[in-house]
C-alpha cells in the first residue's frame, strides 16, 4: 500500500514512498519555555505518520532537535539571571515529559545544537570555500544569489520573503550582506553570550546552519521527509535546503510535510505574543488520550482556533469508544484514511460510525495512538 501525503515543495498531496527505513527530521523547541498545544499539534501528526509507516512495516529513524543557542534562549536566560545551558536544560526535561505523557513515540534522536559545533564549522567552511558564502562586518552570510532553487519551497515571491524575513528574525536592513535576502551562518557573540573559535572569529551559529548540521549528521546527507509548523517553511526550512545542498550537491530532503498554526484568540498561538495553553496544565484535568483526539480531529495541515469545546467533544468521544471494549471494527478504513494525506478526521469519523453500530475499535485507536483499553 501507497501513503499519499502533500508535499509542500510540489504543491500537492503525491506518493510517498521511501524505502524500509524511513529517515525523518522535525525541528523541535528552543527550550526557554513550556511546551504548548502548538508544539503537540505539530509532533502529533509526525508521531501518526510513523505509527502508520511502523503498521506498515516500515522502521522510522525521526529526529528531533533541540535549539540550545539562539537569541530567544539567551535573551530569556539573561532575563531571568541564569546560564543559558541550564535553562535549556530544565526546559528540555519538561518538554520531553510533556511528550512522553502524550504517549509519542521517541525520537531516534534529540541532539543540541551546541553538540554540533564542529559540524556547524565544517559546513560554513565548505559554503566559504565554494562561493556560497562571505565574510562581512564579523559575521558569515550565505550567498542566496549563488544558489538557483532558493523559493521553490515556499514558492513566495521576492517581497513575501523579506517581509517575512523581517518578522522571523532575518534582519533584513543589515548593512554588511549583499542582499537583505542573504542569511547568517555565523555571528559575533555579544559580551555576555556563549562563543565559540572558529577561522573567521570567535562567536556562535546563526539558526539554520544548525538543523542542516544535526540533521545531516544523524541522518545523512538526504533525508526522506523533513518538516514542522508550517511558519518554518519561510525562512528556516528554504535556507535550510539552501545551505545543505550547497554543501553536499545532493537532495537535501525528498518530501516536505508542514502542520497548520493553532491559534488562541485570533492570534498564531506563540511565545512571543503569550497566548498560550501549556500541555502541563492541560494534563493536570484532561487524558492524553482526550487531548490527542481534540487535536486529531483537525486535518494536520489546517490552522484552527484551539477552544475548550474542542477538550469537552473529545472527552464525550473518547467514552464512546471505551464503552464498546475490544475489537478491530474499522481497521482498515482508518488505514486508508492515513494513507489519503493523513485525514485523521475521516478516521475519528470512521471510528464514531462502528462504534455506533456497537463494535469494539481499539485496535483502530490504536494507530492513532489512542487507548480505548483500561
């Protein structure tokens, strides 16, 4: 069997189909604060593609990485009076708990940006040596013009890519690039900030030679999906593309997945805006399996308002399905659902319609991850 999955790159849902060992990245959290409903959102429907891919028979190798250096990170630690390692580290235990307590499959791995620092400087060594990178004003920028399949990722339009550039951290008024589209690799370190020896200056990575780095070094050169919320598309994961394969020449990532935004009050739920509902608080009064249902019965690419009504369905769906107990009503139907772009509302719907007829599904949940079994 075939799963047909949307590919951001091609702009339509077409076959995937990797080989028995399944390589997958995700770009996780920079750790300097709770895991959010946003951040289960997206791992989410990662965790349903492998359990499909695993059902299967696929292996799946998923990492996850942590971003332990950033300006985000530094900025809270300095806030706060504490060595920014530390809370990385007090953050990324929370998190993995969070994720653990949703019942996700572990990553193959979670490794720290600051754990690949000589890869970082392998890399923008290789970028400086071909071309595709310069030194000015301290910092190294990666060359966009020397690069011909920048955009065909997010397919934006010149002007669509600095203005979200500009929100997203790009800077793009920076005098020293040559181009406001051009990006940090690597930048001086401010007095207070972590900094690192390297050919060009002491300092520390810009935040996309980090995954190419990890990812490459866990996973190889080419990966067969690569993916998180769909904000990374632009302009993390088309820089991302960039400076890999200007590195190695090869296909960076074969298939590229994106998850829609969750949104609270109107707004893209978000740290930098503070509306946010916690996955901790969440767990203290809900199941796992209740939230995972909430969240599964929105398609993964659509963004949606996250509501308390949505919590109170799943709860009230959740007990329909335990009171029927064991069975493999609708196994297969939920796996063509999967199998159809991941449309795990249709599947929740297949569920709902056997349970009614008063068959036991547990083995169905079971694929989403769901326990009806006490």
């Amino acid at each position: 069997m075939t799963m047909n999955i949307y590919d951001t790159a091609k702009q339509a849902v077409v076959p995937f189909t990797p080989d028995h060992l399944v390589t997958m990245y995700t770009c996780g959290i920079t750790p300097y604060d709770s895991a959010h409903i946003g951040h289960v959102a997206t791992y989410l429907a990662y965790d349903v593609l492998q359990r499909r891919l695993r059902d299967l028979g696929h292996e799946t190798r998923c990492v996850r990485n942590v971003t332990d250096v950033d300006d985000d990170l530094l900025r809270k630690a300095r806030q706060l009076g504490v060595y920014y390692l530390d809370l990385a580290a007090e953050e990324t235990l929370k998190f993995d708990g969070s994720m653990a307590a949703m019942k996700f499959l572990p990553s193959y791995s979670e490794p720290r940006a600051t754990s690949a620092i000589s890869e970082i400087l392998k890399c923008i060594g290789s970028l400086l040596e071909s071309g595709h990178a310069y030194q000015s004003g301290g910092a190294v920028y990666f060359d966009v013009s020397t690069y011909s399949r920048f955009g065909e990722i997010s397919h934006f339009d010149r002007e669509t890519m600095l203005v979200l550039s500009e929100e997203r951290g790009g800077n793009v008024t920076d005098p020293n690039k040559r181009d406001p589209l051009d990006f940090v690799l690597w930048q001086p370190s401010l007095e207070d900030e972590p900094s690192w020896e390297s050919r060009w200056g002491g300092g520390r990575p810009g935040w996309h030679i980090e995954c190419s780095a990890l990812a490459m070094r866990d996973l190889g050169p080419s990966i067969d999906l690569h993916g998180g919320g769909a904000d990374l598309i632009y302009p993390h994961h088309e820089c991302e593309a960039a400076q890999s394969e200007s590195v190695t020449g090869k296909q960076f990532v074969r298939h590229w997945m994106h998850v829609g935004m969750v949104r609270l009050g109107g707004e893209k739920m978000s740290k930098s805006l503070g509306n946010l509902v916690f996955v901790n608080d969440l767990l203290e009064c809900h199941e796992p399996d209740a939230i995972r249902l909430a969240l599964l019965s929105q398609h993964y690419r659509s963004s949606f308002e996250w509501s308390d009504d949505l919590l109170a369905d799943a709860e009230s769906q959740l007990a329909r399905w335990r009171s029927t107990g064991p069975g493999d009503r609708s196994v297969e139907a939920v796996r063509g659902c999967l199998d159809n772009d991941l449309d795990t509302p249709a599947a929740l719907a297949e569920i709902d319609e056997a349970v009614a007829a008063g068959h036991g599904v547990s083995v169905a949940a079971e694929l989403l991850g769901v326990s009806t079994l006490s």
